[in-house]
C-alpha cells in the first residue's frame, strides 16, 4: 500500500505515518477509528519506545472491551502524571470512543510532544470531533436526521462510562441544537428546495408615509434656515418670540450715602 493511500485514508501528515513505521510497533495501525488506538495500547508502545523504564507492555491489554480500554488508559493517566506529561482530555476522550477525527489528532499531539517538533495541521485546524464534515459534503437528501445525529456524536461506551443522565442530556441538547441550526441555515440557502415562500410583507413595496416626510422637511427647513442679524426678535427653543426691552435706570441723589 502506498504511502499516499494511506495518507488519504488516515488524515496524517507524511511525517507523522514514517515516523510510526519507523517505530516498529507490534501492531500496524490501519483504521484510526477502531480499536486500533481506542483501546490505548499501541498509544502505551508508542511512549514504552521514548520511556522504557516506565512502562510495561505486558500489564497492558489489547482488547476491545470496556474493561480493557479503561485499565490501559488509568495505567497511560498514572504515567502522564508521572512524567508531568499533559494531553489534552479532550483528545483522549474522543480517542477511546472512537469520535471522528480524535484519535488522528492525538497521534499528531503525541509526535510533537516526544520529538518536540510543530506539525502546522494540528496548530491551525479547529479540533471538532462531530460529523459536521462529513454531514457537509453530503447532498442534502443524504443528510442526517435528528435521531441519526444523535446515534452518530454519542457512542454507547460513553453513556456506560458516565451514566448521568442530566450529563447526556446536556449532550443530546447541544447535538440537537446544532442539527436544528444547520436546518435553518440549509433553509436560507436553498428556499426553493423547501419551497418556501416570500410572505405578504415581504413582497410589499416600502415606501416612506407622509408623517415621516413631513418631518423630514421640517428639519430640513430648520437647517436651512437662518435668522437676519438686523432681526431685534430672539426666537427660543419653543418657537416664542420675544422682544429687547429697554430699561433707563433712575439717576441717583448726591444726597444719596454709599
């Protein structure tokens, strides 16, 4: 199988695949999505190659159970914090439930933190592990509905590993949520598809009505007008007129005392 083909089906760099080949692991990764690094332990071969001394392969298991994956990956979590090595839960998470795209990712995080080299995919991509791509590059008529969504985003081992149930709740919310906003966004694109019609106000003419051009032109009057300056009459704020008195100040007595 060529290097290409497997770039294509896999999602990563060249880099990343002949630095794994050149690891020699027990095990060929094939299919990301699987149990190939669900289950944690080509992740623990792959750090036993870099820290020998701290991991044992033969304490871990490589099984598609539950069980499994949560023993390997407490046994991966001691180690993490042992070496002061910080993963992102996130990616790890996504990883054991087989989410799209995670375990890809966590494969390019692991290079960069044993070889200390920058991989510009993983620094200037968004990390989403929904279907929204996918989704995307399917018609529309291919497109999941709201139940498929959910099937889809939440895998089973997650619900068994956390069954609380306001916590998936809070999953299957923000699932829906985000299926009902790429509906609405499919509407405004496409209307004719959904056949959806202009309503009466919307079809209708705006014209200005003469209350609003009435008080256009009386502003523009305002400012164009300009009072004389020969003009005695002081115009105030309320549009009242008024006029200059004057006022002659009787003439003081020289008998008058300061």
């Amino acid at each position: 199988m060529s290097d290409f083909t497997t770039i294509r089906r896999t999602g990563l760099p060249r880099t990343v695949l002949r630095w794994l080949q050149s690891l020699d692991l027990t095990v060929s990764p094939r299919h990301f999505r699987s149990r190939d690094f669900s289950n944690g332990y080509l992740i623990a071969e792959i750090f036993s190659w870099y820290y020998p001394e701290d991991i044992q392969m033969y304490s871990f298991q490589n099984g598609t159970s539950l069980a499994a994956k949560l023993s390997n990956w407490s046994q991966l979590g001691k180690f993490f914090a042992k070496r002061n090595l910080k993963p992102i839960r996130e990616l790890i998470d996504g990883t054991i439930h087989c989410k799209p795209g995670a375990a890809e990712i966590f494969v390019q995080d692991i290079y960069t933190m044993l070889t200390n080299k920058r991989i510009k995919h993983i620094q200037d991509e968004e990390t989403d592990f929904s279907d929204r791509l996918y989704q995307e590059k399917l018609p529309m008529v291919a497109r999941s509905t709201a139940s498929r969504a959910i099937k889809t985003n939440i895998k089973l081992t997650e619900i068994m590993v956390e069954p609380n149930i306001n916590k998936n709740r809070q999953k299957i919310d923000a699932i829906i949520n985000l299926h009902l906003q790429r509906r609405y966004l499919e509407r405004e694109q496409y209307p004719e598809r959904f056949n959806i019609k202009p309503t009466l106000g919307a079809r209708a003419i705006r014209r200005p009505s003469a209350a609003t051009e009435s008080t256009v032109n009386l502003i523009r009057d305002k400012l164009i007008h300009v009072p004389s300056a020969a003009s005695t009459e002081i115009r105030g704020k309320t549009g009242v007129h008024f006029k200059t008195i004057q006022v002659k100040q009787a003439e003081r007595s020289p008998f008058d005392m300061n």
